[in-house]
C-alpha cells in the first residue's frame, strides 16, 4: 500500500469523507447511540466506523454491503495488556467480522527504550490480523522525539500499515508537529492518522495538509456538512488544541 497524496485546494466531499474513522469508543455510549453512529456513517460514506470491541459484530451486521469498514481497537486505551492478550483480541477482532484493528503500543516500554519489545508485539498483532488493516497508536503526548521516531520506525519494520497520533485519552492528539514528524519519518507505504481534537473542517483539512489520510473523529456531521457550505475558505488553527 502507498501512500495516497491528498490536496485539500481540491479535495472532494467524496474523498474527504474516506479519510474519516467515524469513532465510537466512548465508554457511556449505548446500543442506540452506536446505531446511530451507524446512520452518521452510512449516511456520510466515511471510510470505517471504529467500534469497541464488543459491537463489533453488531456494526458488521449494520454495514453489510455498504462500502463502510468494519474497525476496532486492540489493548485500548492504555496499551498496557500482554502482548498475547492482544493477539487474543486481534483474532476474536477479526473473527467477529472488523477488517481494520487500531492498536495501542506498550507505551511505558517504549519509553523504557524496548523498541524491540514494540516492534514485535505490532509484528504478532499484524500476523494475528489475518490481512486486516493494522494502525498502530504511539500515543505522542507521552514520547519525546527520540522515542516518536523510534516508534515510528518500529510500526514500519513490523509491517503494519498506519501510525496514529493518539487514542483520545492523553492530554494532547493531533498536533501538526507531530503529523509533519511521522509523514518524514516513515516511507510511503506507511499511512499516518491523526485523532483527538479534531471537530472543526479546518482543523480536518489541516491534519490532511500535514499528512494524514485518515482522521478519528466524532464530528463527521459537523465538518462535512461545512466543507458542503463552504468548500474554499480555511482559516488557519492550531490542531493541538482542543476545539
């Protein structure tokens, strides 16, 4: 897979919308809030709807035969369970009908410096994947640049196809710098996405501008529907900061 150059001067809904991760993963959300979410996804024609794992045969059901991925997360929020206990999750992922799986590193032991602990736990999950897209989470709020571009590195060695920012639970998420750092650190058949902090079409366009191709967000309604209105005027913004 390479990477898809994306120009936001011509950006179409169309594509806009599959750079879109319609997220569902947060813990109070009941069974007709993710139905819902469902709609939203369908509705829009986003490229995934990433659901807790637990719903993730209930999104199969709904989104069968639409063009609408099936997507979940692997050892989220903290990325603190056994590597064989992510295995055990990426399978029964995959089992259950989700064709790309978001996975949280072992942060703490990126920190520690294991890289190699990191690089062979993605490298268990993308083979316990079975084909499915893997996108692999650093969380960045909690890494210096040293340990980013390591971890970014290690994504690319064990073969998955996507870093990401964050889950959403850090203190920051799509910062630009960030984005700008994964896009020139790994090569063009890695994908990067950006997620936390992300509600407003400029912000959306400008983690696109930095490198994203795909976006985790909530408010898949809110920007599409304003790229609808007004496709020409972005105002600059600073996407670190919460919106």
């Amino acid at each position: 897979m390479s990477t898809t150059t994306l120009d936001i001067k011509t950006i179409t809904k169309k594509q806009l919308a599959k750079t879109i991760d319609h997220s569902l993963l947060q813990p109070q959300l009941t069974d007709e809030d993710v139905a819902k979410g469902f709609e939203i996804a369908l509705k829009y024609d986003v490229a995934s709807v990433c659901v807790k794992p637990y719903h993730v045969a209930f999104a199969k059901s709904v989104l069968a035969g639409s063009d609408v991925a099936v997507s979940t997360v692997i050892g989220f929020p903290h990325g603190s369970t056994t590597t064989a206990t992510k295995v055990f999750e990426a399978q029964e992922a995959v089992a259950n009908g989700a064709v790309e799986l978001d996975m949280v590193i072992n942060i703490g032991k990126l920190r520690s410096g294991e890289v190699a602990y990191v690089r062979d736990e993605i490298a268990k999950i993308v083979a316990a994947g079975t084909g499915a897209l893997i996108k692999v989470i650093l969380e960045n709020a909690y890494l210096d640049h040293d340990q980013k571009v390591a971890g970014y590195l290690a994504v690319e060695s064990a073969g998955a196809q996507f870093v990401k920012t964050s889950t959403g639970f850090a203190p920051t998420g799509a910062v630009l710098e960030d984005l700008r750092l994964m896009r020139a650190t790994v090569g063009p058949g890695v994908q990067v996405k950006a997620a936390h902090g992300i509600r407003t079409l400029e912000a959306l366009l400008e983690v696109i501008d930095a490198g994203a191709t795909r976006v985790g967000a909530t408010a898949t309604a809110t920007m599409l529907d304003a790229f609808e209105a007004n496709k020409t005027t972005v105002s600059p913004m600073n996407v670190g900061s919460e919106y």
